[in-house]
C-alpha cells in the first residue's frame, strides 16, 4: 500500500470518527434542549480540530508501524485524488445550496450551520471512500 | 472482476528479460511508486504517456512492444 494510500485510509476514518464523536455528543443534549438553544458551535470546532490532529497522528503512526518504500506522491496518487475530489464534490454542493435554501427560509442557525458540516463530512468521507476504490479497483 | 482499461502490456517479461529488474528498480528509475508500477502490470491503471515513454525508454523498445491496445472497436 502506497504512503497516499495509507493516508487516505487515516483521513476516512479520523474524518468519519471525528463527525460520530460530534453527532453523539449533539444528541445527547438535544434530548434533553430545545434544538434552538442546543449549544453546538464549540464542539463542532473542537471535532473538526481534533480531526485534522487525528489525521497527522494517524499518519505518523501507520508509518512508523508500516513504514512506505517512499513519502512522495506519483502521477497515479495525482489521477486518482483528482478522480475521488470530482466524484464526491456533489456532497459539498449539496450542503451549500441546502443551507443557502434553509438561510432563505430563515431557518435556525443551528440547522444551518449542521447542514454545512454535514456536507463537509460527507464530502471528505465519500471521497476517501472513491479513493481506496480506485486504488484497489483501478481507474 | 473487469480490468479498467483495455490496455495490455509486457513489463512484467520485460522486467525479468531484463536480468529479473524488480518493480521498485524500475519504479525508482521513472520517479513513481512501486505499488503504480503493480498497477500498471496488472491493467488497473493506464499510465500517462509520458510514463508509458519513460518505460519504453527503460527496456530501450519501441512503445507499442511494452503496451498493446486490442484491434476491434473501442468501449
């Protein structure tokens, strides 16, 4: 498995783990909130932080434990995240004009900013998951 | 499985016709990865032609007697 290979795999499971630490911790206090007072803006950004440094840990881990014959990326690691960011960028068009739909209808803010997240996560998760497809499948 | 490309080629009998040059020797000589160069071996990836000329130069043969294209109509 290629270094980029293996840094895709990290990134889908820190991204995904990342939005299903958040999604838990938004539950539990909509249960008991109403949706409009959830406080949701802090963990959002503490999730998504704690993803990215996630991301470079995992990284430097699998590497240390797997170490690859080299750290740089070819043409083909090139083809392949250009073939996974245009497939997948559906996603982030879709959180977008959801939210630009839901901020013309005055939704809550909390929605809003939820659905964009929402897009976000989909879109890096998708797109990883094209990715490894690719790698493994071919292109 | 169906081979994403139609693309066939000879690396691998070249590579051993070739005092047995392991994929990572010839991965380090065109400035790629092992793992593009099994890709490539095992028709999942159609490299550029830049790369496909980098390993005809390689092998020092003409193109078409590393990669091959069936005759018939295309997909």
């Amino acid at each position: 498995m290629s270094y980029e290979e293996k840094g895709t795999w990290v990134y889908l499971v820190t991204s995904a783990g990342a939005y299903a630490v958040y999604l838990a911790i938004i539950l539990g206090r909509v249960a008991d909130t109403p949706v409009a007072d959830v406080s949701y803006a802090a963990v959002l950004l503490w999730t998504a932080g704690a993803s990215i440094v996630a991301s470079i840990i995992g990284r430097t881990l699998v590497e240390t434990v797997s170490p690859s014959d080299s750290r740089r990326g070819d043409v083909r690691d090139r083809d392949v995240s250009r073939f996974g960011e245009y497939a997948s960028r559906w996603f982030l068009v879709a959180g977008a004009a959801a939210a630009l739909v839901m901020a013309m209808a005055k939704v809550d803010y909390f929605w809003i900013a939820n659905v964009i997240y929402l897009g976000f996560v989909l879109w890096a998760v998708a797109g990883s998951a094209l990715k490894l497809v690719a790698y493994r499948r071919g292109l | 499985m169906s081979k994403p490309t139609r693309i066939t080629n000879s690396i691998r009998a070249l590579r051993f016709a070739r005092g047995e040059m392991t994929q990572a020797e010839l991965a380090q000589r065109i400035g790629v990865t092992r793992q593009t160069i099994i890709a490539i071996e095992q028709g999942r990836y159609s490299p550029s032609l830049e790369v496909a000329f980098q390993i005809a130069r390689v092998f020092k043969i003409p193109l078409d007697e590393v990669f091959q294209y069936p005759d018939g109509e295309s997909r």
